[in-house]
C-alpha cells in the first residue's frame, strides 16, 4: 500500500537531540495549568525513547514540509521485499514481517531511500554492500531479528543503525564502522565482550548507544570488559526474567545519561548490582540515572538509595518498581547529595503487611528538592520531622486522604505540591493543610472529590498560593466563597458551577480563570476579577453573552467561550459585534466553535452567519419608523382624499358593492334575462336638446332601442341602482361628452359604473361621443377614468358640417350593426 505525505515516522536528524535533551533535564515548565501537572524534575524517563521520539519529530517535519514519498508495508506477512516498489521512495517500513533474506536488487533501485525499517523480522544474515547504492540512506532498523553476522560497507550517510536483539555472539563491530562520521545512535547486541570490542569507533562522538544483554551469560573464573569512549547516553537492557547476575566492568568517558531495563534483585545479589554500576558512576558528568522494570526487596532498595546518594547523579528516576518480600525499618543515612530529584512511577507493593512508618518515614525525610511518587498506591505520606528541603512535591494518583499533611510545620519551603487523582473530599481541610506551607505558590488537587458545602466563607488557606488548580471534582458555587485571596491562576473547569457570585470580593488578584464544563449560563463580568486577562468558559449553558463583557473586561486578552448553546437572537448581535471589535486573537476558536443551538432555523449556523437587523433588535427605533410610517400614510391619504376625491371613489365602490349584494338575493330566474336595450345614453342636462332632437331619434329609426334616465328609471330606486340596472340592461353605453357633461357628477357615476362594467364582463361596451371639444386642464383630477380615455382619442367627434353628419351616424349604426348580427344568431336580445 502507497502514502503519499505520511509523517514518516523512521527518518532522523539528530542535530535536533541536544535541544530535546535539554529540555526534557529541565526541572521547570512555563505555562499556567500544564504548570500543575508536569513534574519540575522531569528527567529522561527512557533515553532511547526519548531518541526515537525525536528522530519521530524531526521525521514528521522534514517528509511532510518535502513531500516525499513513503511506503508502508508493515504487518503483511511478507517473506521477500516486494518488486514493485516506487523507485522515488525516501521511507519504506517493512518490520513485522517474516522476511529471511535481503539481495541487492531489493533496494538497489530505490536511489533516494532515506528510511529502512526491518525490525521484527527473520533476517540471519547481512551483507551491508547491498546498500551500497543507497547513497542517501539515513535510519536503518535491524532489531529483533536473528541476525548472526554482518559483513561490513560504509554508509557514509547513515545516523541511526540498529543491531539490538539479535543472535549476536560478540559485539558486531568492524573498522568500517570507523568511518560512519554521522552516525548519532547505535543500537548492538552481544553475549559476551572483550574490552576493545568499540575500539574501531571510539572517535565517534555518539549520542546514544543501547547495549542489548538479554543473551548475556556470566563465564566462569572469566570477568569481561568494555570500554565506550564517547557517548553520552548508555541504554543498557538485561533479561526480564533472570537475576541480576552480569559482572562485566563497562566504563564509559563522558557519560551523562544512563538506563538499565529489566533489573531483577533479592538480597544476595543486590551487591552484584552496585558492583556493577561502580564503575558506571563513577564519572563526574552522569546526570540521569534511571531503572526501569525493576524488582527488588525493600532492603536492596533501600541499598541502591544509599549507594546512590553520594554519586554526582542529579535526577534518579524508577519506573515500574514491584516491591516483594518484606518490608522493614531500614537504616538510611541522608548525607549530603548532589540528588536534586527523585521520580518513582508505577510502584507495585506485593508485601501485605509492612510497617507504614518504616515506609514513609525513607520518602518524607529525604534531603532533596523534588520528590515525586505517582500511580503507587500510597495511601498517606508523613510530615518531615525536621525542616525539609522539598520544594517540589508530586504524589499523583495514590490514595491520600484528607488527614495528609495537616499540622504539618515542617515545608516551609514546599513551592509546588500535586495530590491528583488521591481520595481528598473536604476542600476546607486542603486550605488549613497549607496554613503552615509558608512558600507555597502552586497547588494542584484535581481530579479528587473536592466538594465546599460552607457558606461562612471562613476558610484557612496559606497567602503565598498564585495557581490553584481545583478541576474535575463535585464543587459547586460556593467554591467562590473557600478561596486563596492572592491566587492568579484558577482552574475550576469539570466541576457543578451554575453561576458565580457577584459579592465575591477576595479575588482582585485573579488574572487567568478555567470554568470549562460547568453549567454556568452567563459570562462572568470583570467588576468581580478587576485583573482577569484569561478566561476559559466554553463547554458550558451560556446562551446570550453579555452585550457589555469587552467593555467592562477591558484586560481581557484571551477568551474561550465556543461550544456554548448560544441562543440567536437581539441580545446576541452586540455581543458579536463586540468580537469584531477586538483583535482576532483575543477570541480563541473563533469562529469555528461559535455556532447557533436555537432557534431551530438558525441551529448550526456560525455567529458571523448570523444578521438581523437593526429595526427589529432596536425598540425605540421600531416605535419611531412605525410612526413615521403612520405618518407617511397618514399624509399620502390626505393627499389622496384632497387632489384624487379619493372619498367619492370609496363611496361609488361602496354603493357598487351594495347593489351586487342585493343583487345575489334575487332569484335565479329573474338573472336569467335577456339584454332590454340596444344602448343606455348618459348626457347632461345641458345637452339634453341635441340627445332629444338629434341623437334618440337618428338611432331609433334604425331600431335601436334606447334607454333614457328620464323614461326608462324605476320609481322607489335609488339613482345609482337605476344607474346599475339600465347600464347592465344595456348593449351600449353611450356618453354624450362636453364642458358640461365633465361638470356634472351623476353623469361621471354613470361613466365609472359603465366602465366598471367593461371590465366585469370583458366587453367593449362603451361609446364616447364628444359634443364639444374639452379642454384636458378643465377635466377635474378625481376624473381620472374621463382623463385616461380622452388622451386615448377612444371616441367620436360630432362634426359642426353638416356634410360630414352622415359618416358620423354611419360610424355610430356601424357600431350596432357589427353586435347585432350577433346578437340576433344567439337570441341575445330582442331586434
């Protein structure tokens, strides 16, 4: 299988490891939480891990920043290198497999190889000159294999190389290996050593060298030796499961990092250990000495102690200790050390019944600066019967109760104090532990069940404490009112806080504050915390943010508040533009974790999504523009009733309206009629001689029935329902238009009804005849209608010749006569 861009996890650049070592010597750590979790001593817990580890780091950086290509066949069952590999791969993995030979035409085309991993394999035999066209090889990994001889070929590129746990008889060095210049780390295999077995590379300045002696045996009447020039970490790994029996003098110049693995002891043959590491110590730049997978009596440790003591070793690390046997009061001498830190992680008690004075007593009276005792199982630890040195004390993960250290006057000079993971519940008796620990400044009691159900307030706590960290226990609000009145850095985050109190007024000092994972529902304003510059409260019920946090936390250089149920709505949009307002780093995560939970339209939405208007979030504002509006409309009616007759128009719609209401109670049959007329004629009053004497007359001759007001209207009718009824009876609407027809208002009802009409059947029943010329401006506005078909020209003129009468009436029959052919077909009306 090909990856492309994998973090190649085998390719080496060493010049890095000085930095990492150094680091990882340093007893001190920056940061505020990680402060309160991290041991100050911090050695080099297994010193080929922490190689690989940064030949890991160096790796991720240079293949993922180089593109190069890497190739993963690990874990296949492959018993040959496969052929078909990509000639470009710089990292091929092919450990855990079962492969028994390697040819030169297995690699020799893969030029740019950096990266060989073949550990955990079933390779006997090597011929190193298979690599000689792998110019650029780096890191080659040969272990757990059952390699029994190598021919040698320089590899003037190679770093790492690896040889450790194979069938080895002596150590497999030649002189070629004298001219492996930049070679860092050498991982070997032997049982048996003569003591210019590394002579060929004792010009070599390495960094690290694993001796694998699991296969060592011990000769008879025989004591071997080694000498390593120059490295300046010795891993040396022992059988798991025999006694420490090796007797071999190895001297090494320059050392500074030393570990033994798997060291298993009794009383007998405890001295074999100290004889063994005499020489080993004997250099005055060893500054890390670890043991890890030991088993021991309480006595032989007790022994290594005191032969350790004295010795320039700076950081004395154990980790997975299994204590057998016994366990008894034992006479330790604190003489003066250079010892600055003691590590003891993952400690197994096989003895059930032991005297616990006899156990404590060797810890507590320790004449050192950092003690650290995790995953053991301690269940108290004692108070130090004179003035301690410890500055830094680390009992993470053991059983410790609330009684430990109480009425302990004696850690003055304690600065840094870890009880995670113990069995403490009363948060008030941690405050009066520390009364006396004079020096305190960082305390970490987290991941216990801390729980403060006083509200007196009256806690005991030592002034000095700068960070508290009190996360992952049961406290709830009141914790606010149980704390140091100096402290600076708070964690409270993974407790039951729903709101912090606002008459809190101990904690002006507060400049960093973790409440993570609570309940709490509103963010916390500065009035409280004068000093908060860091706040960490996301993962908690915070919907609507105070609008006015930025302003009131004008120190705030950092806030965390994302994966809160943020509720989207009004009170919501000041607090988003809040963030805009402030430097992008100063909100952490966003916007990425600011996301809307309600309402449901917006859910899952980022609040930088999330718009709403001004108007709508703005109460004044709204009560003004629904006023002004109100006003606009007001005064556009105005305008309209004043220059539109916007009344009349409502009061001829009413009347419209009214009719048509009446109308539908009338029987079906009496709307089943015929049409009665052939036209309905509208004229003034003033017009009246020339509609009598011209107009009628001409029209009937021709048997066109005409409908008049004054001979066809209904008595006890209204006009506008007369009006109605003789227009909707009617084929024709005639209007007889003049000065005087536009002055009066019964004649425009009939217009508009008639032209109401037009629409309401869809027909073109009006005919407009225009009797004298009228002028446009003396056409009142509210006669909009009469406006619109006078500038549409949509009528006919009565001429004053005579000779141009007869087209006229010509034009006026032909209007008749188009419809009543039609009219007659379908029996419409009446011919």
């Amino acid at each position: 299988m090909w990856f492309h861009d994998w973090p190649g996890l085998f390719g080496q650049n060493l010049d890095a490891y000085q930095d990492v070592l150094k680091y990882s010597s340093n007893p001190l750590r920056d940061g505020h939480f990680n402060t309160m979790t991290k041991d100050k001593d911090s050695t080099v817990r297994s010193f080929h891990f922490v190689y690989i580890m940064t030949l890991i780091f160096v790796t991720i950086i240079q293949f993922s920043d180089e593109s190069e290509f890497v190739v993963d066949m690990s874990k296949l069952g492959l018993t040959h290198v496969p052929k078909d590999l990509p000639p470009e791969t710089k990292v091929l993995d092919l450990s855990q497999n079962n492969i028994s030979e390697l040819h030169l035409s297995d690699v020799s085309f893969l030029s740019g190889l950096k990266v060989l991993r073949l550990s955990r394999n079933r390779i006997q035999c090597l011929d190193v000159s298979i690599f000689k066209f792998n110019q650029d090889l780096e890191y080659l990994d040969l272990s757990h294999n059952r390699l029994q001889k190598v021919s040698c070929h320089p590899i003037m590129s190679l770093k790492h190389l690896d040889l450790s746990f194979n069938d080895f008889d002596a150590l497999p060095i030649c002189k070629e290996f004298g001219n492996l210049t930049q070679l860092n780390f050498l991982g070997l295999s032997a049982t048996k050593f003569q003591q210019l077995d590394l002579l060929p590379i004792a010009h070599l300045h390495l960094s690290c060298i694993l001796l694998d002696l699991e296969g060592y045996y011990v000769k008879e009447n025989e004591k071997e030796s080694l000498q390593i020039l120059n490295t300046e970490e010795l891993h040396l790994v022992f059988h798991p499961n025999n006694f420490f029996s090796v007797q071999v003098n190895i001297s090494v110049n320059s050392l500074r990092c030393l570990q033994l693995t798997n060291i298993k002891l009794n009383d007998d043959n405890c001295q074999v250990l100290l004889k063994f590491l005499t020489e080993l110590t004997r250099g005055p730049n060893l500054l890390n000495f670890t043991l890890n997978h030991i088993e021991t009596t309480w006595k032989c440790l007790i022994r290594a102690f005191q032969f350790l003591w004295p010795k320039p070793i700076e950081y004395l690390n154990i980790y997975n200790l299994t204590i057998v046997e016994s366990i008894d009061e034992e006479d330790f001498t604190y003489q003066k050390t250079t010892l600055k830190a003691l590590k003891m992680e993952h400690v197994i008690n096989r003895v059930f019944l032991f005297s616990q004075t006899a156990l404590y007593t060797v810890f507590s009276e320790m004449n050192i600066m950092m003690l650290t005792i995790s995953d053991t199982f301690f269940v108290h630890m004692l108070c130090p019967q004179v003035p301690s040195t410890f500055k830094f004390l680390n009992f993470t993960q053991n059983v410790f109760t609330d009684s430990v250290f109480q009425n302990c006057n004696t850690l003055a000079r304690l600065e840094t104090l870890i009880l995670q993971k113990n069995k403490l519940k009363d948060l008030f008796k941690v405050g009066l532990m520390t009364k006396d620990m004079l020096s305190l400044e960082i305390l970490d009691v987290s991941w216990n069940s801390l729980e403060y159900d006083r509200h007196d307030g009256n806690c005991i706590w030592v002034g000095s404490i700068v960070v508290l960290d009190l996360s992952s226990n049961i406290l709830s609000d009141s914790v606010f009112r149980c704390l140091p009145p100096r402290v600076k850095v708070l964690d409270l985050h993974n407790n039951r806080i729903r709101s912090i109190p606002k008459d809190v007024t101990s904690l002006e000092a507060l400049q960093e504050l973790n409440v993570a994972f609570n309940f709490l529902v509103h963010l916390p304003g500065c009035g409280t915390f004068s000093s908060l510059s860091v706040l960490i409260i996301d993962y908690n019920s915070v919907s609507n943010p105070s609008a006015d946090f930025f302003q009131s936390c004008q120190k705030i250089r950092s806030l965390k508040a994302g994966n809160n149920p943020f509720q989207c709505t009004c009170e919501l949009r000041d607090f988003i533009q809040g963030i805009g307002q402030v430097p992008s780093e100063v909100v952490e995560d966003w916007p990425d974790s600011y996301k809307c939970d309600y309402p449901e339209s917006y859910k899952g939405t980022p609040l930088k999504d999330f718009h709403v208007s001004q108007l709508s979030c703005n109460t004044a504002l709204l009560i003004v523009t629904i006023g002004v509006t109100g006003l606009l409309v007001a005064v556009t009616v105005t305008v309209l009733c004043i220059y539109l007759d916007l009344p009349w128009y409502l009061r001829m719609l009413c009347q419209w309206t009214q009719t048509r209401h009446r109308a539908r109670n009338v029987p079906l049959a009496e709307l089943q009629r015929t049409l009665q007329f052939h036209a309905f004629i509208s004229y003034s009053e003033h017009d009246s001689a020339w509609v009598k004497n011209e107009l009628v007359p001409c029209l009937e001759k021709e048997d066109i029935k005409i409908c008049l007001h004054e001979r066809n209207f209904v008595p006890g009718k209204s006009i506008v329902e007369n009006i109605i009824n003789c227009i909707e009876k009617s084929y024709k609407s005639i209007f007889v238009l003049s000065p005087n027809f536009v002055q009066s208002e019964w004649c425009h009802y009939e217009l508009y009804f008639a032209h109401h009409n037009l629409f309401h059947e869809g027909s073109n029943n009006l005919i407009l005849i225009l009797l004298e010329p009228i002028p446009q401006n003396s056409i009142p506005g509210k006669y909009h209608k009469l406006r619109a078909l006078m500038a549409q020209r949509t009528y006919l003129e009565w001429p004053k010749e005579k000779s141009k009468h007869g087209l006229f009436w010509a034009n006026i029959r032909a209007a008749f006569n188009m419809k009543l052919t039609l009219i007659t077909k379908n029996d419409d009306v009446p011919t």
